[in-house]
C-alpha cells in the first residue's frame, strides 16, 4: 500500500523506501510522411522523462490549419507507433496543445523542436503550455522537413545523393529548376534551395555524424542461440509497408538486421530520381523502428556467403515488391534459396515508395498552395521574433 504525498514528487511505501514518481512527456503533431526528424525528435523527448505520450492530429484537424496531409489518420498513426521511443499514442489531439489536454494523459510537460507550428489564423500553437511552464525545447534536425522531401518528388532533383566530391553539394540542379519552373509558372522551390526565405522550411543539407547513428542504434549483439533474421532493400521514404514487413520479419526470429543497398545501386533498380532519400537519411529512417536490431550500411545487392557467416544469418526475407536481378540475370537471392532459408513475406500492406510519389504528383497544387502558406506565416512569425529580441536587447 502505498500513501501519495501530495507535492507529487515521490510515493512512499510503508517500509519507507520511496518510489520516484514517472516522469511522462507529450509530443503532438500532424506527423506526415514521418522521417527520421521526427525520431530524434522524439529521440530527444524521451531523454527528458521516462514515457513518451504521442498526439496526433485528426486529418480534417490538420487540412483545416495547414492543408491536406499525404498520408491518413490511422496511417500516421501505425508509423509513429512503430518508433523506437514512443510508449503510447492518443489520436484526435487538438491543433493548440492546452493544458487539460496534458492532465487529461497525465503528463508532466509538453516537448516539441525549436521551430515554431502556427494555426491558420497564425497563432503559436503552443502559447498556452508556454505561459503555464509546461513547455520545453529539443533542436530540429536541420536538413529535413516534409516539406523538403515533398519537393524532392514534385521537382524530380537528384542532388541528395550525388556521389564524389559532389556529395555534399546542397545546391539545386540547375537545368532541372529551369525547365520546372518554365513548365509550371508560379511554382514554389518547395524549400529545395538553401536561399528560402523561411529559416525552418528552407532546406540546409543534413550532415550525417557517426554520433547520430549511436543515438539511434540500440548498441545490443544478438545473444548466443539467437535466431538471425535478414532483410535487404532500398526503404525508400520509410512508410507503413516497410513497418508492417519489418514487423513480420522480426517474429520469423530474435534478431532482426536491415542491410540497406547504396544510393547508386537503388538508382540501377528504380531510375528515375529514387532514392528519394539518401543512403545516410535511409540509414536513420530504419534504425528508428522498434523491430530494427540492427543495420548494414551498403549491403552488397546480392546476398553472399561471406554476408551469411559474419552475422551468422539464418533466414533471409523478401517482401511482396518485385526482385529485380543484378545484370538483368543473377538473382539476389539465390544463395539464400539453394541453402534452403530463404522466405517470402506477405505484409498485408500494398503501400510502395511509388504510390506515395503518385499521390504528391497528383495533388500537387494544393501541397505547392500549403507550403507557400506555411512559410509566409513562418516568415512572418521569425520576423517578430527577431524585433522581440532586438527590442528586448535596446531595453
């Protein structure tokens, strides 16, 4: 039995020994078209405490203040879950986060990243939790947005995984732009450029550091007489079909690894501007799911004998999507299905990288219509906050 006191600090029990109390931390969002920003994000909230509670907005919650979303409530919601970091998830959460929407979940605090999110009339959606100290902070992840992929697939660029002494060059391809924007007057950057106005749409390039990697890898080897499961792909645009496979692939065994192909190799097998996202940005967007062990960066596309034996694999899987052979002739699998451990695995989910680009193509003037609204707002949010500080430092 337990007697509560009443600063809610501590429970102590009858022995006197005392119970520290759960410390648990909210994060909403629209969380749409989730990206390995919105895990470290999330990454970051659950260093603050102990549980991590995730709000999300309703899709009409989230077209009434910001547009349409690319993906649908319950998708949004399977993706989130599927976080490494994240110990529960709350649908319907309103646009301005309030304080009974925290004691209601029983949360201490609200978290979100240093960017600021406005409703449609230009609110700061965190105004109230901000005056009730309820509120802190965690830096974004500079170098990607939402807005920033979506772009990636309507302007069809290529520069996020030049290869060489072009790998890091954040600059747009300039014959690409020129011919997008003849054939479409009047259309957004998308907040491709290093030059947008807005300093939280506009897209500096994301640096990957070995320190990243640690933060999102679980550091944990298989334990002796573990069961090893392997999977290979792309996992472009991480999404609901890459979870629901994943998650299949995880209970065919104890351990599960993701060996991710190159850049160079994905383009070989897909055409096209694919990967939409780079191998580093891949790299992440896996790591962060819940039923990922642990990742080979640059697997070679044709599982070998040598891949067999360092990781000690004892089932290798393949999904629903298409094996394209290497050459036109060798199958990639064909070692694993000679040894008799090769699986295929119906996820149940017929989402693809491609249907994803399919559905931004196709909406493409209203998704160009939200961004340009969402960053004059931000525009205009950034220069108040710039004559604040200058009239807070004149005082």
């Amino acid at each position: 039995m337990e007697d509560k006191r009443a600063n809610g600090d501590s429970c102590v029990s009858c022995n006197g020994s005392s119970k520290k109390k759960e410390i648990r931390v909210w994060c909403d969002g629209c969380y749409d078209m989730v990206h390995f920003g919105h895990a470290n994000s999330l990454r970051q909230a659950k260093a603050l405490g102990d549980k991590v509670i995730v709000g999300i907005h309703t899709d009409e919650e989230i077209t009434k203040h910001k547009g349409p979303p690319v993906f649908t409530e319950e998708e949004r919601v399977k993706m989130v879950k599927g976080i490494k970091w994240v110990d529960e998830v709350v649908l319907g959460a309103p646009y301005v986060t309030t304080l009974e929407v925290l004691d209601r979940n029983n949360c201490d605090f609200c978290v979100h990243g240093d960017d600021i999110t406005m409703t449609a009339e230009g609110v700061d959606t965190y105004h109230l939790v901000k005056s009730a100290n309820r509120y802190k902070e965690v830096r974004r992840t500079a170098g990607v947005s939402t807005t920033d992929l979506v772009g990636r697939m309507l302007l069809l660029t290529r520069n996020h995984f030049r290869q060489g002494s072009a790998e890091y060059d954040i600059e747009k391809e300039v014959k690409i732009l020129k011919r997008q924007m003849k054939s479409h007057p009047g259309s957004s950057n998308m907040g491709q450029d290093s030059a947008a106005k807005s300093p939280w749409t506009g897209c500096s390039q994301f640096l990957p550091t070995t320190q990243k990697i640690i933060q999102f890898s679980d550091g944990k080897s298989p334990n002796p007489g573990d069961k090893i499961v392997y999977v290979a792909g792309a996992f472009d645009l991480f999404h609901v079909g890459h979870l629901d496979f994943l998650e299949k692939a995880s209970k065919l065994g104890d351990y599960l690894i993701v060996g991710l192909h190159t850049d160079p190799v994905v383009n070989s097998y897909k055409g096209s501007n694919y990967p939409i996202m780079n191998l580093h940005e891949r790299v992440l967007s896996v790591l962060a799911c819940k039923f990922v062990n642990e990742v080979v960066i640059g697997a070679p596309y044709c599982v070998t004998e040598e891949l067999l034996e360092h990781f000690k694999i004892d089932v290798v899987c393949h999904g629903g999507t298409p094996i394209a052979l290497e050459d036109g002739k060798i199958d990639p699998y064909a070692l694993p299905k000679t040894k008799a451990i090769f699986e295929l695995i119906d996820s149940g989910n017929d989402m693809t990288t491609e249907r994803i680009v399919e559905r931004i193509i196709s909406h493409r003037l209203e998704y160009e219509r939200r961004n340009q609204a969402k960053e004059k707002k931000e525009i205009e949010a950034f220069e108040a906050l710039q004559r604040q500080k200058q009239t807070q430092k004149a005082g």
